[in-house]
C-alpha cells in the first residue's frame, strides 16, 4: 500500500504538497477544522494582542505586562509551581514507571488501570476530596494534631503545600505514562548483562538502567512542565492568592474585565514560553517519547564524550553509594550460596509504588462517605447518614439539566472526534508523504497549546460568529481538545495492525470498502472504542472551555460544579462527585471488560 | 543411560576439600568448571527443567541442544543467576553457587541480541566488567585493547554498538565476556540473530576463539547443525529433561532413544519384533518378508519385543529390486529431491510407508528412478536398535 507503488502519471494534478489528495482526502476535514477552530482562533487572540482599537498595531499590552510588577511574580510563581510539580511528578512516578515497564504483561495491565485511575476520574471531583481531606477540619489536619499537638502551625491547604499536592496527584499519571512508554523500550537483557559481568543492582540501575531512561524522563517531565503552566484549578481552590497562576489571571482579565488584548498578550507569553521549552527539550534529548538519545551514525564530538565522561562519572557516585548499603547490609546478613536470598530491594520498590498508588487512587473516595452525611455541611466522618444530598441533587432541575446536557456533549463530541481523528490516524499511519510531521505536529498541538489559551481564542472567534452559549460551540471546543487523544489512540492501535490482512482480503476479492466495513475496522474496534470513550470523558470533565464559551445558557456538569465549589461547597457536591466516579468506573470497566475480550483473538 | 550414569556424581561421596560453609560435597571432579546436580524448576504448573545433572570440564564447550520448551534456556538463566531453581546444586569452578547472586558468580554470558549496553561505546562496553572490577585505568586499557586484537576489531573502540555490523556486534559481545576470563562463557543462542552465511562465519570464529583460548562454554541452540559443528558434547533436552549426553558423534551414529534419532539428523524408523536374541545375533521381523539382523545379541531385548531399527538415509543403498529380504526392503521409488551435493529418494514400501534414501551426487546421474521398483540395502553394523516409543532407553 506505499504510496510510490500506486504513483501513477496521473498523480502529479491531485498532488498538493507532496499529499496524494485523491488517496489522502479523508485527513483534509480534520485538519481544516483544525485550521478554522484551533489555528485560526488562536492566531487571532495572538493578532490582536498587538492592536490598539481600531486596528493600528502596538506594543502597549506587552509594555503593560512588563512594568506592572504582578505580572513578573505571576509568572515567577507559574514557573516556580511548574518546575516543583514535574520535579515531584517525575521523582515519585519514576519507581512507578520502573515496575511498571518491567512488569509482566498481566501485571502490568493491572497495575495501568490503577494509575490511569486518576485519568479517567474528574479533575474537578479529585481536587474537591482534597479540599475535604486537607482542610482544618478534615482528616488530615487530624494527623497532624495527633503528631504535632493542637495547636500545630502546620498548614496543607491554602498555601503552596495544597496547590502541590492536588497538581502533583492530578499530573503524575501523565509522567508516568510517559516515563513507562520509554522504559518498556530499554531491553531487560541489558540489566541481566550488567549482573553477569559483576556489576551490582545499584550500579547497574545507575550506570545502565538510569541514562537509557532519561529521554523518557525528558519526555514526561516535558509535558507534566507544559501541561502545569495552564493550571488555574488547583491554585483557586487549594491555593491562596500568593499561589496565583497566569491562567487565573487570564480568566479574570476576560471574565470580570473583557480585557482581550491583554488577555491575548499574557495568553502569547505562556504560549511562547511553553513553545520554548518544548523546542529545547525536543533539541537536547530527541522527540517526544523516542527512547534512544544519541542520534545514529553521527560521532560523538569532543564535548559530548567529554559531556558523557562527566555524565558517567556522576552516576559512578549514586552506584557507589547504593552498592557500599548493599555490602553494608551483606555484612549484617551475608549472602549464602545455599538459600534463597530475599528479595529486599524488590520489595522495598513494590511497597514504594503501592503507597504512590494510594495517593492516586484513595483521595477520591472521601466523596462517598460525605455524600451520605445527614448534616448540613461537609464533614469527615459523616455526621449520621441519609441519602438527602442524592435527593437534593435528583430534585434540582439545574443538576439534573447539567447532568444530561454533559451527556449530551460528550457523546456529541465522542462521535464527532472519533470521526475525524480516526480518518486522520489511518492516513497518517498508512501514507507516505513529506508533510507528514508538521501535519502530526498540528494535531498534537492542542496538547501542547494551553487549555487556557485555547478556550480564550475560541471565545473571541464564538463571539464573533454567535456560537457563545450553544451546545455547537461547546462540542466543538472539546473537540479540540480530544482530538490529539484519539488520533494517537487509533495511530499505535493502526502500529500493530497487519496491513496484510486487508492486502489478504483484497486478494479474495474485496473492494476497498467491503475490506474496511468487514476487515479492517472490526478488528480495529476496541481501539476505536477505547478512542471515543477517552473523547467522552475529557469533554465529561471539560471546564475552561464551558467557562468560557457557555456564557451562562448553557451550564456543563462540570461548570455547574465550579460554580458551587467556588461558592458555597456544599455536601451535594459530594453526592454528583459520587455519581461521576460511578460512570467513571463503569467507562473504566466497561472498557477494561471489552479489550480482555478482544484480547481473545488479537493475540 | 550409560553416558549419563558416568556423568552423574554419586551423592553423598567423601571429599577430601570438603568447604566449611555447608554440608554439602564439592563436586566430584575438582576440575570442572560447572557441575549442576539435579536442578530443577517449575514455573506454576509447567515443569521448565526436571532433575537435570551435567558437568563440563576445564576447556570444554558443551551444548544444550532441544526444541522450544525443552527447558535449555531455563537452565542456562538457572547457570547464570538469573532465575533461582527450585532444588539442586550448581557448583562454579569447585564453588557452592546455587544462590549466589549472578554478580557474585564467576560467568561470562552472550545473550541472543548481545545486550550491548547502546549508550556506552564500544571500549567501554567492554570495560565494564573490569570497572565493576575496580581495575586500574591503565590495565583496563591494556586489556580491553589486547581482547579487541582478539576478535579482530582493533579499530572500533570509539564507536557506538549500533554503528556496528551484526557479525561484529557479536564480537564485541564475545568479547566483552573473554575480557575478564570467567570460569565459563554461557551463550544463549548467540546466533540466532544473523543470517546464514554470517553464521557460519561466525560458527567458526567461536570455534576458533574456544580451541585457541581454552574458554569454558556452556551453549545453548535449537539448531541441530550449529551444535553438531561447535560441541564437544551435546546435552539433547527434551521436557526439561536431559535426554542424552554424548559427543556429536555418538549422538548422531548411536542415538539412544527415538526422539533423539529423529531430532538429530534423518533417520528411517522400521518397526519391528525381536525373533531371536542368541548365538551372538539378534533378529528381528521386520515389515513383510524383511528380517533384520545384527551380528551381536542385544541383551536388552528379548525374544517378543517390540522394537525400532534406526538407519541413517545415507546409509542406504538403493538397487534394483531383488528377492533378498535380509537386512532388504523391497518398494516403489516415489518421489526424488536434488540438493546439489545430495539427493534424497524417497520410496514407498509394500506396507504404505516411506523410506528416505540419500545419495551422494556425483556428475553422473542416471536416469529419473521416480516409478522404479527398487530395494534398499544396508550393513547390519549401521542399524541401531531403539525401544519404540519416545523415551530413552531405561
């Protein structure tokens, strides 16, 4: 199926940028509503941040942003809470990763629903449980009075301690992602190798183990950085104003201000700033993801062997260290030739990863016992229990229209991005074409892009158009941003995927369609499925863009949330949160229960 | 059974070195580099490798040889420290090493894709082991260029492993184990990865580095050729079992059990009945009128016995057919395949089964036998008794 096999004379007249349109049509809706609803709005956020009013072009906002010295502590402390967060998200993830990408694959399926976990259950539900368990009277502070006595200055919410730990938790699962997907390309051998020559378990981690990892550490820390630096959800809720970040400052320039320009002008910086990041990372360790650091056939120059003999030398020390414990502890317990040594340094690992999984999984849960309390605020132990906050919730008309318009939308916008992001993996996965990359580019950068700035841009372009306060305009928003999901879902399901089969059945002569309807995407569904179920649950959970571009008409689950949490919290908000961790589970269930099945006959 | 029972040690026998440690006999042998003494593994259900005791001697170069599943690599990750068995004993160079952790054991080990560590160059792959060793720089220099004049790669020290030929990534594997000189060199089918011609380079240059350095190895294929080719003795596995340990050439000329006639080579199995054991012969009924005969009585059968004679194709000689029916089988000429140097006959026999016939070629060849009534010949030395049956004899 390459494309130079088909080229045919004809070819030249459909050929726009090196694309076989009549092959490679079904990727052109996808990136032009890409082009209309993405690009296009958030160069005209960009444009106009250097325009007075009628038009003429100035440097006034950026002028403003820089003497006004909020601004430079706003981003300082974006920054600041960025960088802690990737360096907590990496370090603790990082052991998670390792057992993960050393696991068994049994194991490991099990152990990757745990983490993703988190993914899949609302940001807004997560960051709620941990304004119950952290605040003064929840169960946290209770710890601390039982070590610390009760008059403990101890504070963990309304200051840094709370936005790092709700951001951290939120961020994590993302790292580790990351960090997995790279190590699973680190051969096992490599260890076994390094063992059998005499190396030690800590020099061989720190010497091999350690520097093949870091690519996929670049990687993770990479985008748990970018994706941090768009955060307004933790700092507003579990943060005081000195955590202020520059998406919060965003939101209030547009929401209380209508300040665009310089809504546009912050929005550029963050964009630029991340951009930068992203392009010096991408330099200094290869792409995203990609697990071999130094590039083939090119020799090592004079610095980069003098840079690899310091490297090395560095991780001597750390190999050093844990190989002194490791004979230190065969001193007190030395190894017999004859027994079965215990695996110490395994179990350490797995207790490690077992508490990082806790700290994943159990803080959501504090939602179901207060949902229960008979009492008239949030409080753990509930006080008595009744289920009169699940009749609050069933008996609003404002929860309940929340509840089904969410619905709506995310089904909506499940269809509609599994459509076109499906079209655009299988061209992208299956066509050659020289355009290929920056095409890949823009597809992932809605990613990459701040939610933020995104939901801006598309709030100005709405306005324009009329599409503000629309379920149109929210199904397109959160199409957006679930495009990236599911077109890197179908793109590694379609990696796997024996082109043969469908050459096999075209030889038994069916067309192109029969091959697709009867072949190709019945085998493709569970990866399609998996595609559409992680659209519906971002545009589920979606709440910059309903912010934004809902303008009150329309009130999402989530923003009816924001709103309440902002407010007045309130034990209802317990029982929706318990209600949204049910259909969280069941989607998690549901599609665990369909990929074990096809697990049957995908080998 | 006869190799394996000189192989296996007695339990229990008086040493003189008896180590302080435990209560356990050193090995029988002090100068074998390896002796494993009923080692056994299971993984959940499956039985990986089932009481299994072999040796190899100072310089030897012994293979595991067995189809997928018969429990060689499990055996060789229990060797090398990687998996702990479930019971039994490896001894390392006269040292207790059940247990040991595999960086405490004296071994070398090439894995299938080499395990070149892809960040550090070449010389530093290969000092590695010498820095876990707490070498001095200037010797690890030395040794790491003297082991590099060795496989012949005296230039590639600065490069990465990847911007390395698969045969020389194999060198510098090798390499990498010579450098520090274990006890033993363990290879885990250590040419599986290339393609047939540089295999058989490469066959001959571990031959080469084996017989010329005095390295121990203990080796692991399916291949049948490559262990023929390499080995002083195979070890032929077969369900986590040790199946037979011999010298290629016993292994192929006297097979001790069916499967391993039919693992090793081509092999014409003819059924039969024992007639006669006595007088210095052993007779057997074979298919229609065909008598087989041996010119020793074969004590382990006796008169009634089922029993297989194994004769090798090339051991064959096809004829025009003839009334003879001993050591004689008379049948069609069915079907012929030419492989340059040898061509193989395959003849249909009066009972419905095929006999494989190989000939050596040479530049005349008569005309196309297929359709021809013929018989097949043989000596009655070539003809190897076997009990039917899988399993070796008990």
């Amino acid at each position: 199926m390459s494309d130079t096999a088909l080229a045919s004379p004809g070819t030249a007249r459909w050929e726009i940028l090196g694309i076989d349109w009549r092959r490679s049509w079904p990727i052109l809706p996808a990136i032009l509503f890409l082009f209309v609803f993405f690009v296009y709005p958030v160069g005209d956020l960009l444009f106009i941040s250097f325009t007075t009013r009628d038009g003429a072009f100035t440097l006034e906002q950026y002028s403003k942003v820089a003497t006004t010295p909020v601004y430079g502590r706003v981003f300082f402390i974006t920054f600041k809470i960025a960088l802690m967060v990737t360096f907590f998200s990496v370090v603790f993830g990082y052991p998670v990763a390792y057992l993960l990408a050393n696991a068994s694959p049994k194991n490991r399926a099990r152990l990757m629903l745990l983490v993703l976990v988190p993914f899949w259950t609302s940001f807004l539900v997560r960051t709620f449980s941990w304004m119950i368990i952290l605040s003064y009277n929840g169960p946290a502070r209770s710890l601390i009075e039982f070590f610390d006595g009760p008059d403990s200055k101890i504070k963990l919410i309304y200051n840094m301690t709370g936005v790092m730990i709700g951001t951290t938790q939120a961020l994590m699962p993302l790292a580790i992602l990351v960090m997995t997907a790279a190590m699973q390309n680190i051969d096992r051998n490599l260890l076994s190798a390094a063992s059998t020559m005499g190396a030690r378990g800590g020099q061989a981690f720190w010497r091999i183990y350690f520097p093949l990892s870091m690519p996929g550490v670049a990687a993770g820390a990479l985008l748990t950085f970018i994706t941090s630096l768009g955060f307004f959800i933790t700092p507003a809720l579990l943060g005081s104003p000195r955590e202020t970040m520059i998406a919060q400052i965003i939101l209030t320039q547009i929401q209380e201000l209508l300040n665009w320009r310089l809504a546009g002008a912050l929005s550029l910086i963050l964009l630029v700033l991340a951009l930068l990041i992203f392009a010096i990372q991408n330099r200094s360790t290869g792409a995203l993801g990609e697990a071999d650091s130094a590039s083939p056939g090119r020799a090592p120059t004079l610095l980069s062997r003098a840079f690899s003999r310091i490297g090395r030398a560095g991780l001597a020390i750390p190999g050093w260290i844990t190989d002194r414990l490791g004979e230190l502890y065969e001193r007190l317990v030395p190894v017999r030739p004859d027994r079965k040594p215990r695996d110490i340094s395994g179990w350490t690992l797995r207790v490690f990863v077992g508490l990082v999984i806790i700290f994943l999984i159990c803080p959501a849960f504090v939602v179901i016992p207060v949902s229960v309390t008979a009492g008239n605020f949030i409080s753990l132990p509930p006080q008595g229990l009744s289920l009169r906050w699940y009749e609050t919730y069933l008996g609003s008309t404002t929860w309940m229209n929340a509840t089904g318009l969410s619905f709506l939308i995310a089904t909506l916008t499940g269809i509609a991005t599994t459509v076109l992001g499906t079209a655009a993996a299988f061209v992208l996965s299956r066509h050659r074409f020289p355009a290929k990359r920056p095409i890949l580019a823009l597809f992932l950068s809605p990613l990459i892009v701040p939610r933020m700035v995104t939901a801006v841009a598309l709030f100005y372009v709405f306005a324009k158009i009329g599409l503000i306060g629309s379920i149109t305009g929210l199904v397109i928003g959160h199409t957006v941003l679930s495009l990236p999901y599911v077109v890197v879902t179908v793109m590694a399901v379609l990696k796997t995927y024996d082109i043969r089969l469908d050459q096999a059945a075209s030889t038994l002569g069916a067309n192109p369609l029969r091959t697709l309807m009867r072949i190709t995407l019945p085998l493709l569904k569970v990866g399609i499925i998996s595609a559409f179920l992680f659209a519906f649950v971002t545009s589920f959970d979606e709440l910059t863009i309903a912010l934004f571009t809902s303008a009150g008409t329309v009130t999402t689950l989530p923003k009816a949330m924001w709103s309440d949490l902002i407010l007045h919290a309130n034990p209802t908000l317990a029982a929706v949160s318990t209600v949204i961790l049910l259909i969280a589970s069941i989607i998690v269930l549901g599609s665990e229960a369909i990929q074990r099945r096809a697990a049957r006959y995908m080998g | 059974m006869n190799d394996l029972d000189t192989l296996e040690v007695a339990d229990g026998r008086p040493d003189a070195k008896m180590p302080a440690t435990n209560d356990r006999p050193s090995p029988q042998n002090p100068g074998s580099k390896l002796d494993i003494r009923g080692v056994s593994k299971r993984f959940h259900s499956v039985v990986a490798v089932d009481d299994v005791s072999l040796e190899v001697a100072d310089g030897e170069f012994l293979t595991l040889l067995g189809p997928s599943g018969s429990g060689k690599t499990t055996l060789l990750t229990i060797v090398a420290g990687l998996v702990p068995p479930d019971g039994g004993d490896v001894w390392i160079d006269g040292k207790l090493a059940t247990y040991m952790p595999s960086h405490k054991r004296d071994i070398g080990m090439v894995f299938q894709n080499y395990a070149l560590f892809p960040h550090l160059s070449v010389f530093e792959n290969i000092a590695f082991p010498l820095r876990m060793r707490r070498m001095a720089a200037a010797q690890i220099r030395t040794e790491v260029n003297r082991v590099l004049e060795i496989v012949e790669l005296p230039e590639v020290g600065d490069r990465l492993p990847r911007q390395l030929s698969g045969g020389q990534q194999q060198r510098i594997a090798l390499a990498r184990c010579m450098v520090y000189q274990p006890s033993i060199i363990i290879m885990d089918e250590p040419l599986g990865a290339l393609d047939k011609g540089l295999r058989d380079t490469m066959q001959l240059e571990i031959k080469r580095l084996h017989q010329q350095y005095g390295i121990t190895v203990l080796y692991v294929t399916h291949d049948q050729e490559e262990a023929l080719a390499l080995s002083d003795r195979i070890c032929l596995m077969r369900l986590g079992r040790a199946e037979q340990i011999s010298t290629p050439h016993d292994l192929y000329f006297s097979p001790k059990s069916v499967f391993a006639a039919n693992f090793i080579g081509d092999s014409n199995l003819i059924e039969g009945r024992v007639t006669q054991v006595a007088g210095g012969r052993t007779v057997i009924a074979g298919p229609g009128e065909c008598v087989i005969e041996k010119k020793t009585a074969d004590q382990r059968f006796a008169v009634g016995d089922p029993v297989v004679a194994m004769i090798r194709p090339e051991n064959l000689r096809l004829g025009e057919r003839s009334q003879d029916t001993r050591n004689a089988l008379p049948g069609t000429v069915e079907s012929v395949l030419f492989a340059g140097s040898v061509m193989s006959v395959f003849l249909r026999r009066e009972d419905g089964a095929v006999v494989q016939v190989k000939l050596l070629m040479t530049r005349h060849v008569g005309e196309n036998p297929v359709g021809r009534a013929a018989t097949v010949t043989w000596n009655e030395d070539d003809v190897v008794l076997l009990r039917p049956g899988d399993s070796a004899d008990e």
